[in-house]
C-alpha cells in the first residue's frame, strides 16, 4: 500500500491577489508573507485524543518557530524589552 501523508504542512502563496489585506502589485517591494500552517495526526485504536491534540499543536508551533528563526537569520529585527512596572514583570 501506498500513502503519502501531510502531517506537517506550510504553504506559502505566491499567486498575484488584490482581494488580500496585503499588496502584492510591486514584486520588487519588501512584503509581508502569509504562511497556511497545518498539523496533523493518526488516529488508532489505542490512541488518546487529548495527547494527539497536543501533539498537532507542537507540530504546528515547530513549523512556527522554523519561521522565527529563518527570519531572525536573514533580518534585523530589534530586541522588544518588556516592560516594568515598579520592578515588577508585567
């Protein structure tokens, strides 16, 4: 039997839009990028609901995470400070 299975997917679209809350008319302008995450996983006989949630959610927040760091290689982006209320994290 062959099966191929996306249990961890993003797509980038690329396709020209101007239904979209971005711009995409100057290809040589800095833009904002959309990325469509999506997690899966395989249900069997034995298996827990709540841990196969949990598990969609961690695949989903590694491929996130992959996407902080590719932009933290190849962008500046400033330090964000939190801020302090009478010593005090908020």
């Amino acid at each position: 039997m062959d099966i191929a299975l996306a249990l961890r997917t993003m797509v980038f679209p690329t396709i020209t839009r101007y239904d979209t809350l971005y711009s995409y008319r100057h290809p040589q302008r800095r833009r904002e990028w959309i990325a469509h995450i999506q997690a899966g996983a395989i249900f069997v006989a034995d298996s827990n609901p709540d841990d196969e949630q949990r598990e969609c959610e961690n695949k989903a927040a590694a491929l996130a995470r992959a996407i902080d760091l590719a932009e933290s290689s190849f962008l500046e982006i400033p330090e964000v400070t939190t801020p302090r209320i009478n010593n005090v994290l908020e």
